[in-house]
C-alpha cells in the first residue's frame, strides 16, 4: 500500500521561503496524482496545489496562485512544494496525498478524490 510521508515544515518569517516535500513508500508513486493540501487552526481543510501522474498537467488554488509550485521528480517518488513570500495566513498543518483517478494530464484539488494521506507537517509564518 503507498504510504505518504510530508517534511520540510519550519517556523519562517513573513515573506520568507519554504520547501515541502512528500515522499513515497510501500508502492510506486507514478500511478497518483498527488496533491497539497492545508488546514489551518479552526479552518477546513483546503486543496492548494495537485500535480497530475504524469507531472504535465497542476491545478493550484486561487490563494498561493504565483507563490507556490510543484514538482515531482518520479525517479525519487517525490513531489515538491515550493512556498515563496510567505503570509501568516498560510500557517497551518500541510498535508501531501494521492489521488484515485492518477490521470495522466489533470488533477482535482478536491479532496474526495484522494485515498492515501500522509500525517502532516507544521508551518508556521510568524514574525
């Protein structure tokens, strides 16, 4: 079964930078679709970035549009989140999982459509 595994989250100031990375175990990677998402204290839980199995195709939310990617590198079984100009209101537990569709050229950053869940990371923007 594919477990997911999410690293990289850090205390960082206000406009500094973040890298997350999800890894993979116990199954290939390059069947899913993987996605990014978040939630913050007393929030729901939000779709911010999916990647498709392939890698060609994303989907990112409106609110990290232009300060965050993603990226996957299907050798190591890794995807990538890449978080600039960091805002206190991206605070939250981010979390890396794998689609069921694993289609080739799209994804959903609806959460319905994901199986496999890694445990989190803790980013925190503070000053």
């Amino acid at each position: 079964q594919l477990q997911l595994a999410e690293s990289g989250g850090d205390l960082v100031s206000p406009g500094g930078s973040l890298r997350l990375t999800c890894s993979a175990s116990g199954y290939s990677m390059i069947y899913y679709g993987i996605g990014w998402f978040r939630q913050a204290p007393g929030k729901e839980l939000e779709g911010i970035y999916c990647i498709s199995s392939s890698g060609a195709g994303t989907n990112s939310a409106d609110s990290v549009k232009g300060r965050f990617t993603i990226s996957r590198d299907t050798t190591e079984s890794k995807v990538y989140l890449e978080m600039n100009s960091l805002k206190p209101e991206d605070t939250a537990i981010y979390y890396c999982a794998a689609d069921v569709l694993g289609l080739d050229n799209s994804c959903d950053l609806d959460r319905k459509e994901y199986k496999y869940w890694g445990q989190g990371t803790q980013v925190t923007v503070s000053s």
